[in-house]
C-alpha cells in the first residue's frame, strides 16, 4: 500500500482541463490498494464542495492544514483543538493590518465569530498589498513569545493567510497519523503541494512540487512538474 498526499489550490487544482485527468490518474492509483488524500487549507465544506463539483474520488480529506482528518464517508476521524488563550493576543495583529476577514477554524466549517470551545485554529486574511512591517514586526514578536503555538504566514493569489495553531499542527500531522495507522513505509508516501503551508510535509517524505515555488520548497523536493497527473510515472 502507498499513501499520495495533494494539496488542492494550485497544485491538483489549476484548471478544468487538469483536474479532470488528476481523476483519471488517481482512480487507476485507488484501484492498486493504495491510498489518496486531499489536504488543503480550506474548511471542510468548502474541499467537499470542490470534490463534488469536480467528482474527485478520495480516501482522506485533511483540512484547515491538517487540524482535522475526515474519511471518505465524511467520518471525522480525528482533530486538533486550539488552546484559545492566546486568541486575544492573535487578534491584536487586527490593529496592524487592514483585515478582509477573520476565519475561525471548527470541524465542519470556517466561521466568522468565535462559536465555542471546539475551535481548532484561527487565520486572519489580509490582501497583500495591506502588510505591513509593523504586522510583521508583531506578528514575528508572538512566534518568539509564544513558543507553543504555531504561528504561520503564506500568500494564495492576491492574499495573505496568518494563521494560529497548537504547536506541531500542519499538514504533516495527518500524514504521520496515516503512516501509524496503516504502517505505511516512509519511502512509500508521497507529498505534492506549491506552498508554505506545504513545506511541513514535504520536507518529511518523497515529495514533488507543482508550478513555480520558492527556492525553500525546491530544496526539499525531488522534482518539480507542471500538473500533478504528471508525477504518476514516478510513484507507480
């Protein structure tokens, strides 16, 4: 058994035409007993709603950057809760930046308000031409002065994501508890993405990058393709 993990913006989804044989490929790789999963940093709805607009076939789905595992039946099969008492401090960088919105993360769904204890992260999601150095300054000040949270920063199209999580949570949490459960070898898990939120599991297996990356992602990588469908050759 293998595991083939994809982010899903701009690497398995760039256009229509891509997706449809990214299907293709992962329903031939599906029928071999291997495993596939979908990790993204997009809520739950919002991946199920792409699969099934684009009839993508999974096993796994891994959401808000790995803070919660979903099985092909949409079962949770397990999450990470956010300690929320640094959540005032995350949302001071509110008097920094000019916020398009405020996304916190709970199993089912993004919201735009605090709905309760089962919160499992927080992004704020601010246009790029909106950072500032004194949103940097304080944001790079709560990594340091609070070494047991996550404190991540990447850009997706015309916006930037900072994001809050409990320490160690990323994509490759999901991964790994997928190598547990299953015993899966290392060599035989594969991890394909194009950004920052991708580096954590693609500095830990076998991984490939899609379209152009920073020179950070290129270091931890074998080999770069334009479309996902590509690396098909080299993983079967």
């Amino acid at each position: 058994m293998k595991l083939l993990v994809c982010d899903f913006d701009g690497t398995y989804f760039k256009d229509e035409e891509s997706i449809l044989i990214n299907n293709q490929e992962v329903q031939k790789w599906r029928k071999e007993n291997n495993l596939f999963m979908l990790s993204s940093g997009r809520s739950f709805q919002s991946l199920k709603k792409m699969c099934l607009k684009y009839n993508i076939e999974y096993d796994y789905l891994s959401c808000c950057d790995g803070s919660i595992l979903y099985d092909k039946d949409d079962n949770i099969i397990t999450y990470y809760s956010l300690n929320k008492d640094i959540l005032g401090k995350f949302l001071s960088l509110k008097k920094y930046a000019k916020i398009e919105r405020i996304q916190y993360s709970y199993p089912d769904d993004y919201y735009p308000s605090y709905q309760g204890d089962n919160l499992i992260g927080c992004n704020l999601v601010i246009q790029n031409k909106e950072i500032t150095n004194k949103l940097i300054e304080k944001f790079l000040f709560l990594q340091k002065e609070y070494p047991n949270f996550d404190f991540l920063c990447y850009k997706h199209d015309e916006v930037a994501f900072f994001c809050l999580k409990n320490k160690g949570i990323n994509k490759s949490t999901t991964v790994n508890y997928l190598k547990g459960f299953f015993n899966i070898n290392e060599k035989d898990i594969y991890t394909v993405g194009d950004n920052e939120n991708d580096y954590p599991m693609l500095k830990l297996f076998p991984s490939y990058y899609i379209g152009e990356v920073s020179e950070k992602i290129k270091k931890v990588c074998q080999k770069g393709y334009t479309q996902v469908y590509e690396i098909f050759n080299d993983i079967n």
